[in-house]
C-alpha cells in the first residue's frame, strides 16, 4: 500500500513552520485518538499514520530529508537518516512537544528547554536481515553487526571530561530557544550556544566532543524462530542508538526477508513444489520421492491416467506456524514432461501408439469437435 504524503496527513502545506505543524498535529491527535473512537474501526490507523508524519516533520533534520527525498529518506538497510524509523516511534515520543506546550510550565521545568533533553533518549534503528527458507523452517541464532552509537567510556556518557555535570546555558537561561523580536513580531529559535540542549558542557569529553555517545559497530546474537516469514519485526529492547548525555538507548528492529528457494514456493504456511513426472508414469502410474523442506524424502503415489496440473497435498509437510498451532501443508504440482531427443525405434512406437489411442485422449477428442462444430455455425 502506497504511503500518503506526510503533509497532506497532517492537512499542512509543505511550506508550513514548526508552529503550524505541532497545531495540525494536537489537532488530529485529539480527533483520531482510538479511546474517543471506539466505534471507527480506521481510527487506530488514522492515529499511527499522524503520529508517524509528526515524528517526522517536526525534526528539522528529518524535515529536509523528507523534503528533497520523500518516504525514500527512510528506507533502506539501517533506515534513513541517522538513526530514524519513522513509524515504530512511540506515542509519547511524538507526544511530547505538544505535551510540553501544555502542561510544561506547571511543572518546574521550564518546557522543553528544562533539564529533560540533556538525557534524550536515543534514536530506534532498523535492520534489514535475509535469512534462506530452511532457516525460517527450523530457526536459528545469528549474530549481527549494527553500526550505532554506543555511552562513550571515558566521560560514562555525560559529555563531561572527568563526569562533571553540564552548566545551564548562560544564553537561553536553560530553555534551549531565543527570541528576537523582529517588528510586530517575535521569532523563537533554536539557542546557537547548546543547540537546543539547554545546558552547556564547559570542558567536554576528548573521546565523545561533548556527546555522551561515541560511533562503533555492534556484534548482537539474534533468535530467529521457527516460521518466520517476509515482513516479520523481531524488536531488541534498548539496542538502538544510545541516548545523548546519559539518556536511555532506543530499540533495534529488525525486519526479516526471506529469500526465494529453488525448489519450494511459500504461500504462508504452506509449500508448493512443482514435480516433473514422465508421460508413461503420468500414463500407467507409479511412485515418486519428493523433497521435503526438513531435508527428508517423502514418496507419492502418482495415480493412472494424471495430467500436468494436477496438485497432491502431504499434510503437516509445510512451514511451522510462528505462534505455534501446527504446521502447514505441502501440495505437489504435477508436470507431465513430454519426451525430446527420440531415437528412430521410439518415434516409430509413439506412431504406432498414437494410431490406438483414438478412444485414449476424450479431453482432445472433445474439444476438436466442439472446434468443428463452432467452424461449421460460422459457416451456417
């Protein structure tokens, strides 16, 4: 199903500011919250879809990625721009800004600005992982290497050299924005001194500059159950992008392909494998083995007179269920093959057997005089 434009679930222009943004959010997410649509079966959807367009379009960052690249920004092997999954952000996160616009300045915090952002919780990452059919089958345990940023060492993720504790910002008293005033107007901006944060860090850290965070690849061992398929998400728990300056790590998630197989075709749970038979099998009948997706051999009776097309089912042969409940089954497609390479003696008997076998083919019989007969309407 193709994304909608962000802008358009939120009902803003492309042009609109970061104000016009978080209004058409509170807006939405006050019409399509499900506890006040219980009775609109949409609404959860609606809710995710606004609240994924909000995660993105509030970050400035994010915003200009989207802008220049669209949906595509976010796609890929670790997904988008640094850190970014939109969509798999929780509520609260895309919450907070409206949030902190109501309630912030009865809090003691100041709003966004207080002391909340000098420990943001880190961003989720995604990764993309293939695994072949027969590893969906039984499962397994792969390890992983996730490039990410991981608490820095040295300062124990305070962005401090030795641990100190960060100052608050002597240029936006610790809001982390400015006001100017401009005319009749007041524009508010990002403070330039701690870029938001609110706090400064007067001697930071040599290893993180400042960060709390420093850029190393990751070894994760990962369970991969039984009868996972395209699509499937496996969540890790705290192993996504550490959080600046002491702030909680965000989750990995980790999105499951299954790669195509040369013998077998999945159809959810069940298989299919289609099976060459001989004219004089698919004729006279007999028995044939036939993979299984455990790596063992079953045999089908392939019965007198089959032709191609025809499917057979081995029950509880097919893919395990993810959740448990039993397995699938695996259906046999015949595919009666017409013999090449004919030496002089065999082309002489399928003449010889072509001559009796007027009354052996009803299905040709039928339909050459269903043929005639439509030749002879049109001449009528």
């Amino acid at each position: 199903m193709t994304k909608r434009d962000f802008y358009e679930v939120l009902g803003v222009s492309k042009g609109a500011s970061a104000d016009e943004i978080k209004k058409a959010y509170r807006k939405k997410a006050k019409e399509l919250h499900p506890d006040r649509n219980a009775d609109n079966p949409e609404a959860e959807g609606q809710f995710k879809e606004a609240n994924e367009a909000y995660e993105i379009l509030k970050d400035a960052e994010k915003k200009a990625a989207y802008d220049r690249f669209g949906h595509q920004a976010f796609e890929g092997g670790m997904g988008g721009p640094r850190g970014g999954h939109p969509g798999q952000g929780d509520f609260a996160s895309a919450f907070s800004d409206v949030f902190d616009d109501l309630f912030g300045d009865f809090m003691g915090g100041g709003g966004r600005g207080g002391g909340r952002q000098r420990a943001a919780r880190g961003a989720d990452l995604r990764y993309n992982l293939r695994v072949s059919l027969e590893d969906a089958f039984s499962g397994l345990q792969k390890t992983i290497n996730v490039p990410t940023s991981v608490q820095c060492d040295e300062c124990e993720g305070s962005g401090a050299e030795g641990g100190a504790e960060p100052t608050t910002c002597p240029t936006c008293s610790g809001m982390g924005k400015v006001r100017a005033q401009q005319g009749f107007f007041t524009v508010e901006r990002t403070c330039p001194t701690c870029s938001g944060l609110g706090q400064i860090i007067k001697n930071p850290c040599k290893g993180c500059g400042g960060q709390g965070r420093v850029e190393k690849d990751r070894a994760l061992s990962v369970n991969i159950p039984a009868g996972v398929e395209t699509g499937t998400r496996i969540r890790l728990s705290g192993e996504g992008e550490a959080g600046m300056r002491g702030g909680p790590s965000g989750d990995l998630y980790i999105f499951i392909e299954v790669a195509p197989h040369k013998l077998f075709e999945r159809e959810n749970s069940n298989l299919f494998c289609r099976v060459p038979v001989s004219m004089a099998t698919a004729a006279l009948g007999g028995d044939i083995e036939v993979p299984t997706i455990d790596g063992g051999r079953s045999r089908v009776k392939i019965p007198a007179g089959s032709q191609s097309g025809r499917q057979m089912r081995l029950r509880n042969k097919g893919m395990p269920a993810l959740r448990g409940g039993g397995a699938g089954d695996m259906f046999i497609e015949m595919a009666v093959e017409t013999p090449v390479n004919l030496t002089s003696r065999q082309k002489e008997l399928l003449r010889e057997f072509e001559d009796l076998s007027e009354e052996n083919n009803p299905e040709s019989s039928n339909f050459f005089k269903s043929v005639k007969n439509f030749w002879d309407s049109m001449k009528g």
